[in-house]
C-alpha cells in the first residue's frame, strides 16, 4: 500500500504526494497523488461503508437487543447499552493522541478496529458455550456487556483518526456529494440487510440463539472485509502531515504578517473550533433530551405495536436514504453552515409536532398519515444535520493534529448527549414538569437556543453571518435608491 507525506495549508490540502516506500517520518516528499489514486481511495472507502454497515447491523441494533431478550435480560443491561456509547467518547482524546504519533493512518486502523470486531468471536464462543449447557444465560449477558465495553473503547481509539484520514483524501469540494453518497449506501445496506438477517435469526432450525450466532459470525467477516477495503486507500503519516501544516502555517503568518500558526498550536486559542464545539455540544444536549424518548411516547403512551414502531423506522431510513445525496450536492453549492441554520430550526419543531397526535388512534388518520408524515419529516432532517455537521467539522479544524480537534469534539459531545439523556429521563419521570409531553416542549427551546453559537462560526470560503447581514442590508438599501 502506498503512503503518502503532504504539504497542506491550514484550510485545504494543497500537495498531495505518494510514496513506494513504507510510511516514515522522514520520508521525502513524492510527485502529486494522481485523480486515480484519490478515485480508488473513495471507491475503497464506500465498499468498506458497506460491509462495515453489515457488522454494526450484527453486533447492535434490533438484532443484538433481541438476543438480550431472548435470553431474559433486564432493563439495567439495555440502559447499560445505550450509555455505553455516548460514554467510551471520552477515550477518544487518547486515541487521537497515539494515532498523531504513528506512521500510518491504515494499520492504527487495523489494530484498533480489527481488535474490536475481533472480540465479537467471543460472544460466538459463549452462544456456543450456551448451546451445550457449559455456560448459563446471566453469564453470556455479562459476556455481551464486557464485549460490548471492549469493542466500543477500542473502536473510539480509532474515530477521530479515521475522519482525519477521510478528510485528508476526500477533496474539499466534493466532500457533500461524496459523503452524501457514502451514507446514503450505508443506510440502503441497513433498510435491506435488517429484516433479511432478521429472518434468518428467526427461521434459523437451532432456534434464534443459535441463528443470532451465526448472523454475528457472518458479521465479523464482513467486518473484517471491511478493513481489508481499507488497504486500498493511499496511507497517510500523520508525523509527515503536522510537520508539513506546521512549516506552511509559519510561512504563512510570515507572508501575512498574522498569528495563524499560533492559532493553530492549542485548540483553546483557536476560536472558530470553540464556537462550533459549543455549537455541537449544546445541540447534542438538546437533541438527546428527547430523541430517545420518542419510540417510548409510541409504545408507551400511544399503546402501538411494535411493527408500526419499525414500519415507521423503515420510512425514517428510506427517507434519509432519498435525501443524503441532495443534501450534499446542495451543501458543495452554499456551504453547510446555512443549511444547518434552516434545517436546524425546522428540526427543533419536530418535538412539538408529536404533541399533536391524539392518544386515541382507533379510525384515526393520525395512524396511516400524520405519523409516516412525521417519521418522514424527521429522516430528511436528520440526513441534513448528519452531513453538514461531520462537513463542517471538517471544514473548521486545521490540518496538525486535526484528529486530537476531532476527538475533542466526541469527547466533548458524547458527554453533553449523555447528559442530556439522563436529564430528560428524569423530566420524563417527574409528573410536575408534565412528563413526557413537558420534555418534549422543553427540548424544542433548547433546540433553537443551541443554534446561536452556530451563527457565529466561520465556515472557510464561505460568507460569515455578519456578512450576510451586511450584503442583504446593502442589498435593500440598493434596491429602495433605485
């Protein structure tokens, strides 16, 4: 595999260049990576999306939380579950730290993603184990748990690397229709693949334990495929890419007479990054204190089955699945800080709107319209707010040490969503801040005020909002002298 060392600025990749050698620190610079090699790395990129969506289908999900019942779990461990993975963000900071010190973004890679798809094995094992009576099921939940924990820290290690290593290869202005049409794969993977392993968990002779092991199986495989996609896209060496953002930012500020460098050297002095970490952190504060809640409010309050619950999650998926791809078209036209602001306010009303459904859904259109219209509104939605945020997190952070910018901003957000979790469950439960119905309200004000901060983040190459504001005023005042 090739790896390459590059020479960048601090908003965009201006040198691309390739290696035959293995990946070191000083290794010398090489001529321009081709369209070819970038092409191959996308296309690398997107099978691996795929086959990486088959496992996660696999190892979580309906699938993983019907094994658990199956074997009598209870509510304490699917609590457990769900904290499990806003909680091990806080490891990312480390990860970035020690992927910032290898020679090569791909085999950080491997060793923290193949070790944490590998120790899914062990819960093949144990269902086995199960099967012939040498291992109870209180035993294999405690196994899922500690698997689970495991393979959720490992794979953390790796997150802030892997985005810092696609923001490296994916060129700027193609990262909307491309991560759009990346995603957009994923969530077709998931709308075909769930019921398809669902069925054959369910239809598998030795019963659905047994079905579930082989599904998981098959899953680590994919997932391990999954990686070996991974080869095929051009390395990069992290050391050689700071030492070279740093030599070009110096030159810069000297050219410019500026203090860009410095303002790059500590997260704490760059202030664009910190404007959009409040932004994120807030906005996943806000979207947590009622999101989980939401299949509850139908279960719970609304009295629906479960295959209207996961019709209407089909709906939701296939409406994301339409709309990616256009959002990230629109997002390379006008940049993704304004849809993020229209988008983001139109998203906050979507609490509100469960308000309007009747608890009452016998012969009631609420049924067969309002609700599809609702799971539907909420896919497009999300699709936008998915996209343009991984894009403008790119777009924000400089290029040395961009994965520790990267792994902040997990750390950072995964415990504000936290957070907002387990306040909304305890509003939630509190009768006198109105339940269910309370929070929902209360989560719609906290969606709008999370966008403030976002109005004041510069996204590069694009227009800041006191310009906007600035070329519409002397837009009207043009259009009253004429």
């Amino acid at each position: 595999m090739d790896s390459i060392p590059l020479e960048m600025t601090a908003s965009e990749i201006t040198q691309i260049t390739v290696s035959q050698t293995a990946p070191s620190p000083t290794s010398k610079l090489s001529p321009r990576l081709s369209k070819d090699g970038i092409r191959t790395s996308l296309r690398a990129s997107t099978v691996d999306a795929v086959f990486a969506t088959f496992m996660n289908i696999t190892c979580s999900g309906i699938l993983l939380s019907n094994f658990l019942v199956e074997l009598h779990a209870s509510p304490v461990v699917f609590g457990m579950l769900s904290s499990i993975a806003m909680i091990v963000n806080l490891i990312q900071p480390l990860g970035a730290y020690l992927s910032e010190r290898t020679t090569s973004r791909f085999r950080f890679s491997i060793l923290t993603n193949g070790t944490s798809r590998l120790l899914w094995l062990l819960l093949v094992i144990g269902i086995a184990a199960l099967s012939l009576g040498r291992i109870n099921s209180h035993q294999v939940v405690m196994l899922v748990l500690v698997i689970v924990l495991l393979t959720n820290l490992t794979a953390a290690l790796d997150s802030s690397s892997w985005l810092s290593w696609m923001a490296t290869l994916v060129p700027r202005r193609l990262r909307g229709r491309y991560f759009g049409l990346r995603n957009s794969l994923a969530s077709l993977t998931n709308l075909l693949c769930v019921p398809l392993a669902g069925l054959a968990v369910s239809k598998w002779p030795g019963g659905t334990l047994q079905g579930y092991g082989v599904v998981l199986f098959v899953g680590v495989i994919s997932g391990l495929i999954s990686l070996g996609c991974q080869y095929f896209q051009v390395d990069v060496n992290p050391q050689e890419q700071n030492a070279a953002a740093m030599k070009s930012s110096a030159q810069k500020a000297v050219s410019d007479d500026a203090n860009n460098a410095t303002t790059e050297d500590s997260i704490w002095k760059n202030s664009n990054f910190l404007k959009f970490l409040l932004y994120f952190s807030s906005w996943m504060f806000a979207a947590n204190l009622s999101l989980p809640f939401f299949n509850m409010y139908m279960l719970g309050t609304l009295n629906l089955e479960v295959s209207w619950v996961t019709l209407y999650g089909s709906l939701q998926a296939g409406a994301n699945l339409l709309m990616l791809i256009i959002w990230g078209r629109l997002a390379d036209k006008i940049g993704n800080r304004p849809i993020l602001l229209v988008i983001g306010m139109v998203a906050a009303s979507v609490p509100v709107l469960w308000l309007a459904i009747g608890t009452n859904l016998i012969d009631s259109w609420d049924l067969w319209l309002w609700l599809p219209l609702i799971h539907i509104f909420i896919g497009g939605n999300w699709a936008a707010l998915d996209l343009c945020n991984n894009n403008l997190h790119i777009e924000v952070t400089p290029v040395k040490n961009k994965s520790i910018y990267f792994a902040t901003t997990a750390a950072v957000g995964g415990v504000s969503g936290a957070l907002g979790t387990t306040i909304g469950g305890f509003v939630a439960e509190n009768p006198s801040f109105g339940g269910l119905a309370g929070l929902f309200a209360v989560s719609a004000v906290f969606r709008l005020a999370a966008l403030v901060p976002l109005m004041f983040v510069q996204e590069p190459g694009r227009q800041s909002f006191t310009q906007m504001v600035q070329n519409l005023s002397i837009f009207r005042r043009n259009v009253v002298e004429s």
